[in-house]
C-alpha cells in the first residue's frame, strides 16, 4: 500500500484526488488531510479515508473538528504549523493542493522526508522555484506537475531530449471575459469573473484565469518545472480547452496532448505515475468536436501576461513579490475594493517598486528570505492600492 497525504483536501484539486483515491481505497495507506473552514468535508472524508490524522489551517476551528471526528480513529490537529508537521509525517506521495503561498512550506517539508510531490500548488513554484528544485534534488525528492498544461508538456517530453525542444506552448482558455468588449472589462464584477466556461475550479484560480494571472503564473511555473528560457515560452488563446500544451522540437515537429477539461486526467498521470491507468474521464470524439480554435493572446485584454515574462527577466525572489502582489490584489478585487483591470495596475507598480529600490530581492532564497519578501510585498501592495482608492 502507498502512503498519501492530501494538502488542501476539501478544495477542487483536493476532492478530485480523493475522488480517485476511492476507486481504489485498499492501494492506499492514507496519512494526512487538511483543509480550511470546511470541516465537515474534512471529517467526512478523513473518516471515509481513515486518515491518520485531519489538520484545519484555522486554530480557533479546532474544537470543531474535534467534535466532527468524535468516535473515529483520526486525529485533529490546526494551524499552520500542524500543517507543517503533519508534511513532515512520512509518505510516498503528497497532493500539494493548498491555495497560494501558504501552500510552499508544508510543500517544502514533504520533500524533505523524500515523498513525491505531485504539485497543483503552482504558486509556491512561483515563489521558490529554485528552492523546492534544490530541496527535491537533495533529499532525493521528486516533483510532478499537476497543472494541465504542465502535465501535459511533461507527457510530451517523455522519452525526449530536453536539448531537442526549442519551444513550449501553453494554452488559456481566455476566461470567462474572453469575448467580452474591452470597455466593459472595467465593470466586470466578481460574480461575473468567478464563472470558468470550461473548468470547474476554485474561485481564486477562476478569477485568475479571466484575468490571465493564472497564465502568468503557469509561464513562470513552466519556467522552474522545465528549465526552458523564457524566450521558449509561449501562450496561445484556445477557447475549447481540449489541447492543453504543446512540446515544439528543432525539427519542427509539436507534439500536443489533448484531452476533455477534467483535472483528474492530470491528478491521475501523477498519481499513477510511471503508470498509466485507467481514467474515469470522458473520451473525445474529434469528429464531433469538428474543430479546435486558436488565437495570439491580446496584450491590452491581458496586461499580466507580460508581468510574467518582467518577473522572468529578473529573476530570484521576484516571484515571491509578483505572487504575493497578486494574491492581494486578488483579495481587494473580491472584497469589492478595486476594479477587475486594476488588479494587472496594482501588481505592476509593486514589481516597479521593489525593481528600483533595495528591498533584499538579491538576497539567497530560503524559505526565510521567501517569507520575508512575501510579507513585505504584500505590504506595499496594500500601499499602493490604498492610494488607488483614495
Ligand atoms: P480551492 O480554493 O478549491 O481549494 C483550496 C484548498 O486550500 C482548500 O482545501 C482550502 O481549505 C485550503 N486553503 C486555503 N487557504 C489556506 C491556507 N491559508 N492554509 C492552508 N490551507 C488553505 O482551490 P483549487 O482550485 O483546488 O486550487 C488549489 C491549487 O491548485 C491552487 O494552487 C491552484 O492554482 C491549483 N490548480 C487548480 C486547478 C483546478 O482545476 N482547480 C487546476 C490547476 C491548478
Ligand atoms: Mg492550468
């Protein structure tokens, strides 16, 4: 029996996995869960798992949880350093699939007791890169994608010469304001920008996709996970999301990987791999589908996307700020604070601001100095959109 844990378990990327996980419950030995507010989700699922243990990231929802488990064999546990801990406990394999930056430590933890990371958590590959590689690399870890697009352009290298690949294509749905006119952007409201046409996410990632930071992320992301320049890189609008990434090779070949928009393809190839397994995801039929479009994504609908290639060129612990500027953003937008197009505004005068002055960006990467700079992001962004308000 392998031992799994799931971080971020009552989320979309959470649910999908143990939607796997239970077709096939005597493979697995499962260790931990977590999750967030939702804890009768947690309970139901840790006992549904017999988990060893079921962590909160919240401490004051503690009692409740407890209360939840009552008569079963799981433990309780809460807070973010539970969450660390409960990364530490031994297992083969580890679902990464907490929301943002809070994702990177318990990440970074899995790695150091050698599991397999299968990693949704883009996020935390944003921010630390190079960190999660090296940590991997040194106590003989192994990350896998779990985004779409990243699993796939991994299917697409496998049995490759990465030396052969002159370039990587990713595609974006466009969102959910793909078609939209430019003059009503502005007014998108929060409802509006959490309705996905093709995926079935999280609301933070779904706003992301309608305003390309999700893309954004996802280049740099292909940047860590591939080891490909930046200048390799690029983004193609494809409106039916069912190519989710192409691998380009120097001889002019691209092999594309398609597949229906359902994440548990891509949980299931990490789960299973260097298996394949059966799925239980829809087959396409080409000839009914009759045809797949594509188009450049534009510029001025997508202002983030550049931020991406900005945050690439510096390097470092710039994506710790681009991250960490982005996720405030993100929660102004959805508090109601700033429109949908300032959000691309806000994250960009952040970069310009830690870009010119001396705010410890050259400093080595550790979880420490990662921290260090998220927090101080963070702050100026809330800076920078108080004085957009006003
Ligand atoms: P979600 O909002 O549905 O779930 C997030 C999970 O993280 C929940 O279990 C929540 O309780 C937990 N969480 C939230 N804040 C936390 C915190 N501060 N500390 C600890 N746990 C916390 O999100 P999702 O859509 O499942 O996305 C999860 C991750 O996977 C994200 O990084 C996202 O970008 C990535 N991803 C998602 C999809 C998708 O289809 N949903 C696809 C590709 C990548
Ligand atoms: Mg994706």
């Amino acid at each position: 029996m392998r031992k799994i844990s799931i971080f971020g378990a009552t989320g979309s990327i959470g649910q999908n996995t143990i939607d796997l996980i239970l077709r096939a419950p005597n493979d697995y030995d499962v260790v931990a869960l977590t999750g967030g507010a939702n804890i009768a989700q947690l309970a139901q699922d840790a006992i549904a798992l017999r988990a060893d243990i079921a962590v909160t990231a919240f401490e004051d929802r503690l009692p409740d949880l407890r209360a939840a488990l009552a008569g079963s064999d799981v433990a309780a546990a809460a807070g973010q350093a539970a969450l660390t801990e409960a990364a530490a406990r031994p297992a083969d394999w580890v679902m990464s699939a907490i929301v943002g930056a809070a994702g990177l430590a318990p990440g970074l933890e899995a790695l150091k007791q050698g599991a397999t990371l299968a990693l949704a958590n883009k996020e935390s590959l944003v921010c630390a890169g190079a960190l999660l590689l090296e940590t991997a690399k040194t106590h003989n870890a192994r990350l896998l994608p779990v985004d779409s697009e990243h699993s796939a352009v991994f299917q697409g290298l496998a049995g490759e010469d990465i030396t052969a690949v002159e370039r990587v294509i990713i595609t974006a749905s466009g969102g959910a304001f793909r078609d939209w006119p430019m003059a009503d952007l502005r007014a998108a409201t929060v409802a509006q920008a959490s309705s996905h046409p093709n995926w079935d996410m999280g609301q933070r990632i779904t706003i992301d996709s309608a305003s390309m930071f999700n893309k954004a992320l996802e280049v740099i992301e292909t940047r860590e996970f591939f080891d490909v320049a930046p200048e390799q890189i690029e983004v193609v609008v494809h409106p039916e999301s069912i190519v989710h990434a192409l691998v380009g090779f120097r001889d002019g070949a691209l092999m594309a990987h398609l597949g229906a928009p359902d994440m548990r393809h891509a949980i299931g190839y990490a789960l299973h791999w260097p298996d394949r397994r059966e799925l239980p995801v829809d087959r396409l039929d080409l000839a009914r589908l009759a045809q797949l479009t594509f188009r450049a994504p534009d510029p001025a609908r997508y202002p983030a996307l550049q931020l991406a290639y900005d945050v690439m060129a510096r390097r470092g612990l710039m994506g710790a700020v681009f991250n960490a500027a982005k996720e405030r953003a993100l929660d102004h937008f959805i508090a109601g604070r700033i429109g949908f197009l300032d959000m691309a505004d806000i994250v960009a005068r952040v970069l310009v601001q830690f870009d010119s002055g001396d705010r410890g960006l050259d400093e080595a990467m550790t979880l420490d100095t990662v921290r260090q700079i998220d927090h101080l992001a963070r702050i100026e962004a809330d800076n920078v959109i108080l004085d957009h308000v006003r």
